[in-house]
C-alpha cells in the first residue's frame, strides 16, 4: 500500500498562513498529478488545488488567489501554500497522487482557521 507522508497542517487565526506539504515514495513511477482535496465537517470531500507533471494547476473557485500549489517533481513532493485562511477553509486535508491508472491517498491533516 502506497503511504503519502504529509504535514503542515494546524491550528491559525482568519487572515493567517499554512503551508501543507506531501511526499510520495520514491517506488512510486509515472506520477501524472499530485494535489489536495479537503473535507469539513458534515460536507464532501472537494477538490482545492492540483498540479500535473508538467506543471498545470487548477484550482476551486474558493481558493483562487489565496492558495497556491507547487510541486518539486525530483522529490516527488507536492505543496501548497495557503494565505488569507478564512474559517470556511477548516477541515482536514488530504493529498493525493495520481500514477499508473491509480490514485493513493494521504491519511489526512487537519486545517482550522478561527474567526
């Protein structure tokens, strides 16, 4: 089983600053695109922010302009750098990365931003 080590996440006041980041192991090949989904509490799992292997990125309409995804593709890691945090952006995050026609998932961290 694929593990994803991630880390950044905790705890920031409205207006604050996070920068979450994943890395893959280095047994996994032919990575497409790596990025973030999240989860508050009581909705879905959306997509934030991700990037493929030559550099494209999309984001949620909700973050755009506050986040910004990044990879270093030697390292097969993955980044995003999250500013202006709003309270609607609590939840727990979770990295992703799409290789061979699968998708591994990271176990999550947790983001809240207070009011």
């Amino acid at each position: 089983q694929v593990q994803l080590v991630e880390s950044g996440g905790g705890l920031v006041q409205a207006g604050g600053s996070l920068r979450l980041s994943c890395a893959a192991p280095k047994t996994i090949f032919n990575i497409n695109a790596m990025g973030w989904f999240r989860q508050a509490p009581g909705k879905q799992r959306e997509l934030v922010a991700g990037i493929t292997i030559g550099g494209s990125t999309h984001y949620a309409d909700s973050v755009k302009g506050r986040f910004t995804i990044s990879r270093d593709n030697a390292k097969s890691t993955v980044h995003l750098q999250m500013s202006s945090l709003e309270p609607e952006d609590t939840g727990v995050y979770y990295c992703y990365v799409d290789f061979n026609k699968n998708t591994a998932w990271g176990q999550g961290t947790q983001v809240t931003v207070s009011s």
